[in-house]
C-alpha cells in the first residue's frame, strides 16, 4: 500500500505532466508530451519570498504519488494542476524527485499563473 492510497478519495487529483521531447537531428524542438497522471496528492511545503525588493512571493508544493514502476518523473517535467483543483497552476519540478518504497515526493515551485 502507497501513501497516497491511504487517503480519501475527495484529495486526489489527476494533474498533466509536461515533458520535453528534447531535439530532433537539425537541433529543432521536439513536441512536448503530455502525461495524465491520476491518483496524486498535492500539499503545500511552504511559501518564501526569494528577493526582498520583490512583493512576489513563490508557492512551492509536493506532489505525492503511490509508486508506478511504469513512470518515473524528470527534474525536467512540468506539472500543471488543473482549474478547480486546490493550488491549480503550472509548476516547475524543483530538484530531484524522491522516491521511497511507499511513493514519490515531487518537489514542485510556482512558474505560472493559476489556470
């Protein structure tokens, strides 16, 4: 049983994972792949102001999810959580995915604005 699964059914969130399709042979952009993802948990870590002369502050989250040895995340990905959904928006994976024999803690930090 993963972490995630002990929850209630209400917290879970299906988000999309954005990934780089990298480059093809002339150096062009390759399309990004969309992934859905059900059965994760977004939480909040904490929120920080990074410059003082700035009044914008940054979300960073976790995402949880139960393991999958079908998919692993990229410190490359970008998680969007949907319209609706509590702390909706376009994040950045910020860091190295951590894996653990119960699930995944995705390390994620605020890039766009709520969808």
């Amino acid at each position: 049983m993963g972490i995630v699964s002990r929850f209630p059914k209400s917290w879970k969130i299906t988000v999309e994972v954005h990934r780089s399709g990298g480059s093809d042979d002339n150096g062009d952009p390759k399309p990004v792949q969309v992934i859905s993802l059900k059965e994760c948990l977004i939480g909040p870590r904490s929120s920080t102001e990074k410059d003082s002369a700035s009044d914008a502050a940054t979300s960073e989250l976790s995402l949880f999810r139960d393991p999958d040895p079908g998919f692993r995340f990229k410190s490359t990905d970008r998680i969007v959580v949907p319209a609706g959904a509590f702390n909706a928006g376009s994040y950045l994976v910020s860091g190295r995915p951590r894996e653990f024999p119960i699930g995944v803690e995705v390390p994620l930090e605020g890039v766009g604005p709520d969808v």
